[in-house]
C-alpha cells in the first residue's frame, strides 16, 4: 500500500510541474501586454541667429586728404553704406582717432547729411533728407565718440538697404594765423545695432 501512495505522489508533482510552467507563462504574457499607450512628438526644432552687417563703397580708403588749405576752402565727398543684416537695426555716425594742433579742427567746419542717390565715386544725385550734423570738426572729434552718442536717423528693417551721406568740410575764413600750419585727424565709423 505504501508503494502505491509513493507511485501515485509521483505522477501528481511530475503533472504539476508543466502546469505550473504554463501558468507563469500566461501571467508573463498578460503583464506584457496589460497597458496600452499613446505618443505625440513635434519634428527636430532649429535656432538659427540673425545678423547685422554694414558696408560701404570706399574701398577702405580716406574720404578727405585736403592739404595746403586757406581760409575759405571747402570740399565735399560722399559715400554710400549698405546694410544686408537680416535683423532690424539702427546706425549710428560717430568720430574716431580725432587729433588736431595749431588749433585747426576748432576753424573746420563740418556738415554731414544722410539721404540717397550718392556713391564716393560721385555726390551727382545726392538727394539729401536731413542734416545730421554742422558745426565745429573739434565739437564733433570729442562728443560723438560712440554708438550712444553718434548721429543719424536711419533704422533699417532688416534685408538690404542704402543710404548715402555727403560731407562737407570748409575751413572758417576768420581762421586766425595760430592755425598756420596746423593739422586736423577724424575717422567716420557707422555702427549697427540691432533693435
């Protein structure tokens, strides 16, 4: 009888170990597949940033080289700035390396006007919009220094744009004798700034 008991244990944990194989692979198969889910995306985001650029047309040399001047000379050049920024921005004129002896800057008179229609090869055309300076060469060389005190109206809105400025010096016909011999210096910088 006992051999029998033994016998019939045998067969019953031999049939409940592929039951239970099967069980636990059913519940991994139901923990598997027991959410469902759901995405949303937006594609690759870029950042590119924008520009400001000047140029002009004077193929970096000196608008003025005046020597052996007298009381009463006058010249008159003109050159033209080009934006191509794609920003909205603002240009500003202002003096730079401003140098003078003998007093001569204070005698020199400078006229500056923004407009159109003008390239430093020729000022024919110049159609002017609105003065942006006149006065003494020595006022401007020692307070339009920079873009927060430079001078100029122009605001381009982005893409390409021109403007043409003409310059006009003329030395003071009551320039004493003091000034005999003197020098003066002053570099024109535009500057943009985005708005």
């Amino acid at each position: 009888m006992s051999v029998l008991n033994i016998s019939s244990k045998k067969l019953i944990v031999g049939a409940a170990i592929p039951m239970a194989v099967v069980a636990s692979g059913a519940m991994v198969w139901q923990s598997s597949y027991s959410a469902f889910s759901a995405t949303t995306a937006s594609p690759t985001n870029n950042w590119s940033a924008g520009t400001v650029a000047l140029s002009d047309d004077d193929s970096n040399t000196a608008m003025f080289t005046a020597s052996n001047l007298k009381p009463g000379a006058t010249g008159t050049k003109c050159i033209a700035v080009t934006s191509t920024g794609s920003l909205a921005s603002t240009v500003k004129l202002y003096g730079t390396n401003y140098d003078t002896t003998n007093g001569l800057a204070g005698n020199l008179n400078l006229k500056i006007e923004e407009g159109t229609g003008a390239t430093t090869a020729s000022c024919t055309g110049f159609t002017g919009a609105s003065t942006l300076y006149d006065g003494a060469m020595s006022a401007f060389g020692t307070t339009k220094t920079s873009f927060a005190t430079g001078v100029s109206s122009w605001a381009p809105t982005g893409g390409t744009a021109t403007k043409a400025y003409r310059i006009t010096y003329s030395l003071s016909s009551s320039t004493p004798d003091s000034a005999q011999g003197g020098t003066a210096a002053l570099g024109f910088t535009w500057e943009s700034q985005n708005s």
